[in-house]
C-alpha cells in the first residue's frame, strides 16, 4: 500500500500530516473491545489514584455500572437497528450508487462522501452510520470501476463524520432529546422544573449556526487531506475484489420473504405466509404509526420530537418502505449483526461509567473545568468538558446523565440558556467519537477496513477541528 512510504513524498502539509499519523496509528492502535478493556484499567488506577478509593470499591462500582443502563442500550441499538434496516433498502443503495458516479476525482468523493455523512448525521445517527458506510464503501466500489483514484481509508472517515462531529445537534441527539423527554432523570432530580423544548437545542439560531459552519469546515479539512491520485490506496488494497462485486446490498441471497413471494400459482403459500407477506397489513400497521407520529409533532410541534418518537418514527417508517411484515422482519436479523458491537461493548463502557460517576471521578472532572469557565469561555468549557468524558464513556445520553447536572448547574449561576449550554456540550461528545473507535464497529463490518488502517485519518479529522471549535464557540453569540 502506498500508506507504507514516506509522509513527504508530495502534497500539501495537511496531507503528509495526515498520511503521516495514519501509518503510526495503524501501526499502534488496538481493536475496539481491546481499547474499552484498557479504558477500564485506566480509570480504574485514576479512580483509585485520585479520588483515594479502594480497589474493592472501584471493583463493586464497575460491576453495579455494568447493567444500569439497559434501557437506555435499547433505546441506542434500535436507533442503529432502524437506520440499517432503511439504509440497506434496494432503492436506497441504487440511490448511492447514483450519487457515487457524481465525483470527478478523489478529493470531490470524500467530499461528498462527508458532508453526505454529516447531514445524514443531523438528521438520525443510526442512519448516518450506516448509510456514510455503505456510501462510502458504494463510492469505493464505483470509483474503482471508472478508474478514479480515491484514498479508502479516508473515505471510511468521511462515512463515519456523521458521528464524530454532526449527530448531538441533530434530531437523535440524546442530551436534547432527554431534556425534551417528560419526567427525565434531570426533572426527578429537581435539576429543571420543566422540559427543555427541542427549539432551545437543535432548531436554536445558535444550534443550526454550529451544525453549518463546522460541516463547511470539516468539508474543507477532508479535501485538503485527500492524497493526490498517485498517493492514494483504493478499496481493492483493503477488501479483496471478490467479495466487492456481484453481489447485492443484503448479501446476494433471497430472503425467505422474497421467495415466498415468488412462488409459482402451482405452488401458492399457505395463508400464514401470505398474511406474513401481506403488503396490505405491512402498509396498515406502518401507516398507523407514521400517523401516530404526526399526531404527536400536530399536537406538540418540534418539542415532542424526543428519544422514543425518534426510535418510533424510523420504525415505523422502515416497515413503510418494506411493507411485507415479514421482510422487515428479516432485514431486522441482519440489522442485528451491525449491532452485535454495540451490544458486546456498551455493558463494558457502562461499567467504566459507573466507576467514574460513583467514584465521583467524572464530577471531579466536570467541576474542575467548571471552576475556571466564565461567561465567555462557558461554551469552550462545556465542549472540553464533553470531549474528554467522551473519551472514556462513548455515550452520549449515558454520559450526559452524569455530566449534564453539572452543565446544567454551572450555565444557570453564569446566566447561560441551557439549550445553548447543551448544544456546546454536545459537540465536545460527538468530536472525540473520532478517537474512540466504539461507534464505528458496524462501519468497520460495513466498509471491511480495519479500525487501525482508518483512525489515522479520524485522529487527524479531530486535531485539524479543535482550533476550529474552539474560536467558533467562544465568538458565536447565544
């Protein structure tokens, strides 16, 4: 692979600095559920070190965090489940074969690739993980075809930007969402005394201000990291052609569903299978929730859009477009593989997060940034503070939870709206999604590049935003 020589062999700095720490972290980094049991150590010896617990305790914490947030793990996976189940709907990856035939070149592909990703991102993260991988691995395959040179790894990246900067501003952010949920843990703890509406978070001025000037930022770094076409290593140097073409968005295989539908007079269905398949009773049951949801968005506008109407919405517009129940139920068994990751890992860094909250290390943290921030650097504060529990606790509404009091508490004595103290606390958890590899395990399955041969690119992505972030947050009025 061209990854292999030297960082200076041509392009600009942002480019070899780029290609650069792409070669010392695929040499370096380890697997995703490898990285989660070293986080665990890490913050067992910092809780240990720092907040004088014993090791019994740091023991006893870890394992009561291992469950406490199954519901919430639910509510994370059927959002994935969901956007794959529409993600790999045949019209939908006709649609981004379409779109991939568009770029002239290398650089105009992770483009498109990104800023498609980062919108798809505002809009539902699950969605944007699937369809930035499958887009990614679609522009991959065609570029191949039409002999464009475009760098793999750093398409994979641009695939993967909807979750590591966009997706917490958007509609499936889970910190402004729970803020909109009735009866949320911020509530029950006399925290707030009220929801905060979706309209003082993800439809703000200042919230929609964030989201477009950091997708036309994080646009511009993307193309000034894309190697020139001599530099850049294509889809074939990490999936062997084979497995590439000829075979269809659900493996190539028909399903059941499909097979039953195809049966010949001579040999009809029985009536279980026929009712099974009935686009009639798909279509009812997708209506009448479809239709439930836009009761709920008449009744309450935008400020009933929370985590439940979300999970939803995307359910039942997934059986809208497949329509045979039982299609959808078998795109559903697929959508579980993507999710299996997810369900492996989430216990694991619950269990960091139960270390951190009940040994008092995250409030620890928290309060420390807190306690510098002012008026003006409160945004700046609420993003780092953010960035660096993200880091060891990858989710977003579990870690919110713990952090958001605090963010919440300090945005009040300071005189902050907490819609736009939520806002800035969220990007700070989406941006270090681009260190943590923890979400990308259903790209990694998608794409079939290795998380090692992809992160230089991400880490990359994050450092070139920080500066970025940083002036955006502290001038951007409220």
């Amino acid at each position: 692979m061209s990854g292999d020589t030297a960082a200076s062999d041509g392009g600009n700095a942002i480019e070899r600095a780029g290609r650069r720490l792409a070669d010392v972290v695929e040499r370096w980094m380890p697997s995703p559920f490898l990285f989660a049991i070293i986080l665990t150590y890490m913050v067992f010896v910092v809780g240990v070190g720092v907040e004088d617990v014993g090791p019994f305790e740091m023991v006893s914490f870890w394992v009561d965090g291992f469950w406490a947030f199954l519901t919430f793990a639910m509510q994370m996976v059927l959002i994935l489940m969901t956007g794959f189940v529409i993600a790999y709907h045949p019209r939908v990856n006709d649609a981004l074969q379409g779109l991939a035939g568009i770029p002239n070149d290398g650089k105009q592909a992770v483009v498109l690739v990104g800023v498609f990703s980062m919108a798809m991102g505002w809009i539902h993260w699950g969605l944007s993980l699937i369809v930035g991988a499958i887009f990614a691995r679609e522009m991959g395959k065609v570029a191949h075809e039409r002999g464009v040179d475009v760098h793999y790894p750093l398409l994979c990246v641009a695939g993967y930007m909807g979750l590591g900067l966009t997706w917490h501003w958007g509609l499936s952010g889970s910190a402004p969402l729970l803020l909109n949920t009735p009866g949320n843990e911020f509530i029950e703890q006399e925290i707030l005394t009220e929801v905060v509406p979706t309209s003082r978070t993800v439809f703000s001025a200042y919230g929609l201000a964030l989201t477009a000037l950091s997708v036309l930022f994080a646009a511009a770094v993307l193309y000034l990291l894309a190697p020139a076409p001599e530099r850049a290593d294509g889809i074939t140097e990490y999936v062997p052609e084979d497995e590439l073409f000829g075979a269809t968005p659900d493996g190539g295989e028909p399903t059941d569903a499909e097979r039953a539908s195809d049966e010949s007079a001579a040999d009809r269905p029985v009536p279980a299978e026929r009712i099974d398949n009935s686009r009639l009773l798909g279509g009812l049951v997708a209506l009448t929730g479809v239709a439930m949801v836009a009761y709920a968005l008449a009744t309450q506008g935008l400020d009933g859009w929370n985590l439940n109407v979300v999970n939803f919405a995307f359910l039942f517009s997934g059986l809208l477009v497949y329509q045979r129940p039982a299609l959808y139920r078998e795109r559903f068994g697929e959508a579980a593989e993507a999710a299996a990751g997810i369900i492996l890992l989430f216990p694991f860094f619950a269990g960091i997060q139960g270390m951190m909250n009940a040994s008092g290390l995250s409030q620890t943290i928290a309060d420390g940034l807190f306690a510098v921030s002012t008026t003006e650097t409160f945004p700046v504060i609420a993003w780092l503070t953010g960035a660096v529990v993200n880091l060891f606790v990858p989710s977003g509404g579990g870690e919110w939870i713990v952090i958001g009091p605090s963010v919440v508490e300090a945005a009040r004595d300071l005189g902050i709206p907490v819609g736009q103290a939520t806002m800035a606390y969220a990007v700070g958890d989406a941006h270090t999604n681009l260190f943590n590899p923890f979400w990308a395990i259903p790209l990694l399955a998608i794409t079939g590049i290795k998380a090692r041969e992809m992160f230089g690119y991400a880490i990359a992505m994050l450092l070139a935003l920080v500066p970025f972030l940083a002036v955006v947050l502290f001038v951007l009025p409220y």
